[in-house]
C-alpha cells in the first residue's frame, strides 16, 4: 500500500510554494520522496533547506502572470532536474479592497482591484498549467493539481471577485482533465482541492480580530457551520494532495476535493 503514495523520483513544481498552505504542501510533498522545485514571488532558502535536510529541492523565484518569467522557471527546474512530473497550481488569494464590508459596497468596489483577484486566481493558475503542462504533455504522463476553494462549492458572502475566480478554477480543472487525455495521453491527471476555512494572509482579517484576535462575527458563524467546529490546519491538506498527485489516484481526474471539516454538507439545520 505504501507503494501507491511514494512520490520517490517525481519533480514537482509548487506555485505559491512559499505561503503558508504551499510551504505545508512543499514539505509533505518532499517527505512522500518527491523532489521539490519551489515557485514564489520571493526566495524561498529557508524553506528549501529545511526541506534539503531529507530531500532535493530548489527555489526559483518567479511570477506566475509572467509568461517570460514562467518559461524562465522551467528552463532552470528542466536543467536541475531534467523533467516535471507533477505541477502543483498554489498560486492565489483575496484583497480587503476587492471585498465588500460595511465600508465598501458592491457598488464601489475598485474595478482594478477585482481584476487584479480575478486574475492572479485564475491566470495564476491557467498560465502556469501552459507552460509547465506542456512538458507532461509532451512526455504525455504527469499530474497537475489546482487549488480552488469552498467559496467556488458554495457562493460565500463579501468575496466576489475572490469567488468567481475559484469558480472559474474548478470549472478549469475539469476542462483540462478532458482535453489533455482527448489530445495528448489518458495518462495525464488534473485535479483539484477546495480547501474550507484556513486562517491564511488572505482570509484572516475576514475570521479574527486584527486587534484582538478574536473571532469576528464571519468567524463565528463559520465554526457554526463547520460539523468539525474548527478552522483547518495547513497539515489538514497534505494527505488529499499525497493522495491526488500520487498512483493511489491513478483512475481519479477532473474532481474538486472539499477539504472542509464538512462545511459543504451541512445545510445549518
């Protein structure tokens, strides 16, 4: 059974491998066996050499809506390790100014800043899928793995621009499942997770406090709703990744995996 999770051998490009899901994700991808090439806006050394201590890995400092900057990225992972077998889409999250509140209606929500959501969500996962999928797809084998969100399963307050990007991702995940295996090899895997409720950069000024810390009323009713009643640790996400980029899923593709302590099925009733 252990065979069917080992990555031992597998290249894998993380984007957004630096924030605090990806980093998790970095870390338990390698700890499977698999060689880590770690993508963010920043160097990621400290985070590479905690990894280097059991694994291989790398940090390329990259932008995933830079299509010179992506092709960049791949060139050095193809020259370090020779080929990609498992992209890792982590690239994303949300703007205070592209959500409404009290003190910003729909109405005037900047224009620019839902695009710069919108965009970062979707092409910061469609773009990467190009540059780094064509390489599965010429060896017609690998795996890519996108994260959408509970906010794409079920249309969450506030976060519009946010929610219609995750809705596109999904919706992408399962266009590009079919048209790999139509036009380039039954052996090629998409995939994606939509993680609930995590207390990330992005999300934590919706659930807490920035004072105190405390929950806001969002927060509240969140864990309310939430049958596990807690918000999800970044280690909560690791094994459904193990799982989906790994043989344990090899007749598994264009499915969205809630990772939600249950949020999705419970109706509040």
């Amino acid at each position: 059974m252990q065979g069917l999770f080992d990555l031992s051998g597998k290249v894998v490009a993380i984007t957004g491998g630096a924030g605090i899901l990806g980093s998790e994700l970095s870390r338990g991808l390698a700890k499977a066996g698999a060689k880590i090439a770690v993508l963010d806006r920043n160097p990621a050394d400290e985070l590479v050499a905690e990894i280097k201590e059991a694994r291989d890995a790398v940090s390329i400092p990259f932008d995933a809506l830079d299509r010179e900057s992506l092709l960049q990225a791949r060139e050095e992972i193809l020259a370090k390790y020779g080929t990609i077998d498992i992209l890792v889409n982590g690239v994303g999250g949300n703007s205070p100014s592209a959500t409404t509140s009290p003190n910003l209606s729909f109405f005037d929500l900047p224009e620019q800043d839902l695009d710069n959501v919108v965009r970062l969500n979707f092409m910061g996962t469609l773009l990467p899928s190009q540059v780094f999928g064509e390489i599965l797809a010429e060896k017609k084998e690998g795996v890519i793995l996108n994260i959408s969100s509970m906010a794409a399963i079920r249309p969450l307050t506030n976060v519009v621009g946010y929610g219609g990007a995750k809705a596109a991702v999904s919706n992408f995940t399962q266009w590009l499942a079919v048209h790999l295996n139509k036009h380039y090899s039954a052996n090629i895997r998409v995939n994606a997770m939509a993680p609930g409720f995590f207390l990330t950069k992005q999300n934590r000024f919706l659930l807490t406090e920035e004072k105190t810390g405390d929950l806001t009323a969002r927060g509240r009713t969140i864990l309310e709703h939430t049958p596990m009643g807690r918000f999800g640790e970044p280690s909560d996400l690791v094994g459904t990744a193990i799982w989906l980029v790994s043989d344990a899923s090899r007749f598994v593709t264009g499915i969205v995996v809630p990772v939600d302590g249950g949020f999705a099925a419970f109706s509040g009733v």
